[in-house]
C-alpha cells in the first residue's frame, strides 16, 4: 500500500507534515493553530478527526504550536521524548493522550513505522523521523532544525524514497542579515539550522538510486529564497546524476499529496527509457 505525503506548511510561521497510507495517517508537528492545522489536512483530503497521532520533533513553538489544542479538539494521541514533553507543559492540560517515544526505538501506526532519531538543535531532547512502509519497502524521512547532521541522523535518512530536509537560509544572506552577531551565531551553529549548502552537501551523502524527490523546508524568511534553496539543492544533486525533483514547501499552503509508490514507479520508467536510448 503506497504512502502519501504532503508537507502542510513549513517555515519559521509553522511546520507540519501529513503522511498517509489508505489506513493510516499521522502527522509530525502541529507548528499552527489547531484551527489551521485542521484546515490545511481539509485542504489535502484528510479528516482531521482521523489522525492516528501527531508526533511533535521538539518543543518550539514553530513545530507545537496547535499539538495541545488539535488533540483535545479531535482526540489524537500525541507523541513526544521526554524532554519535550516536559518543555511542553504549558500546551497540555493533562488531558490529552499522551505517548514518550525514544530515539532508535521505532513505533508502529498499522501499516507505518516511525523512526525517531537524535537531531542536533538547541532543543530540550530533539528528534527527526523516518517513516517506513515495510510492504512495499516505502521510505521518507522527514528532518528539520538540524544543526550539524550526525550519523544517527544520517543512519536513520539512508536509503528513503523522498526527503523533506531543512534548507534554511543563504550563508551568504545570513551574514548580511540585520540580526545580532548573537542570533546569527546561533542559526548557523552546530546547534541551529542547516544552510542550503548545508542541505545540498547532506542530500548527496544520502543520494542512492531510489530517491526520486527532495522537498525543501523551514527556509527562512528574511536569509533564504525558494529559488536560492532550489538552484543550490539542483545544482548539488545534477552533479551526481539525480534525475529526481527539488520541491521547495512554503509557510502559506500545502505541497502536493506525493504518492511514494507512483514515483518510484516513475523513475524506474525515466530508467529503462534511458537504457533503451543507449547503443546495443
Ligand atoms: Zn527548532
Ligand atoms: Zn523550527
């Protein structure tokens, strides 16, 4: 059964993802109003009502903001570390279902398994995901708010069919920037956020045959633009024969539904075309 993704929203505004299989759906992060957020899963064909879980990464406001509102209002269980549940106490009332999940220990929803993993960021107990499809050996992970990549990080991103990664800001735009030394330190500290540099060198590490899409997320405002993320993401990837899309999520609305299975579909037809253009 193919997996279906769509990143909801992503940016400093907010962030969040829907995955989905025909059973089941979850959603990492709940960075908008539980308002908002059950508007843009209307927007993509899901029932907010219908969510397995919501899995938060940490505790900024930017990936929690609706989590404790969404799940009174729909009765999702959520599912944290413990150190972003304790960081997030002030959204919760205690009357939410609420799930501790630990890094390199995977959870099942059905027919999806969850990987959280350790991220690097200035973050109580931060973590990404990887979302897995064992039937059809589906993969998508799904990584912002990284400051320097670990090998837990790339362990857990090897090999995934599409990739949602942070491509935050321009290091030459960032310097530039009107922020204080102190801000930008921070950002672009091992502890902050990727650069689209920073994503381009950590996507063709992680390049293999099956990846077919990168979706580019969290990009910053006032030190990015899509067009900068995309060109250096393409740039990167052209080099080592990627043949995928570069697909930049933007705060305001949600990215297409993608369809892992189709597109791997996809790109095994881009392949065999090809060979069958080669002499002999
Ligand atoms: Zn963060
Ligand atoms: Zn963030």
């Amino acid at each position: 059964m193919s997996v279906r993704f769509s990143v909801l929203g992503s940016g400093s505004r907010g962030n969040a993802t829907l995955v989905a299989t025909r059973s089941t759906r979850i959603m990492v992060d709940a960075g908008f109003s539980g308002r908002e957020l059950a508007r843009r899963l209307d927007a993509v064909g899901a029932a907010p009502g219908q969510l397995s879980a919501i899995l938060l990464t940490h505790e900024h406001a930017d990936h929690t903001r609706g989590a404790g509102v969404f799940a009174r209002a729909h009765g999702t269980p959520l599912y944290m570390t413990a150190g972003t549940r304790q960081a997030c106490d002030s959204l919760l009332t205690g009357s939410e279902t609420v799930h501790v999940y630990r890094p390199g220990r995977p959870v099942t929803f059905d027919d999806l398994a969850v990987e959280p993993f350790i991220t690097v960021h200035d973050a109580r107990d931060p973590v990404a995901v990887a979302v897995s499809e064992p039937d059809e050996d589906l993969r998508l992970g799904i990584a912002t708010d990284l400051g320097k990549p670990g090998v837990q990080a790339k362990h857990a991103l090897r090999a995934c069919d599409a990739l949602v990664i942070e491509s935050n800001h321009d290091e030459q735009m960032l310097w530039a920037a009107s922020y204080p030394a102190a801000v930008k330190s921070r950002i672009a500290s091992s502890h902050g956020h990727l650069s689209n540099r920073g994503a381009a060198a950590l996507a063709v590490e992680l390049l293999s045959p099956r990846l077919s899409v990168v979706v580019l997320a969290h990009l910053s405002e006032e030190t990015n633009t899509p067009a900068l993320a995309r060109s250096t993401m393409e740039r990167a990837l052209a080099k080592k024969g990627y043949k995928g899309r570069v697909v930049v999520a933007g705060g305001d609305s949600p990215t297409r539904l993608f369809d892992l299975a189709e597109l791997r579909g996809r790109s095994r037809a881009a392949q065999l075309s090809l060979f069958g253009q080669l002499p002999g």
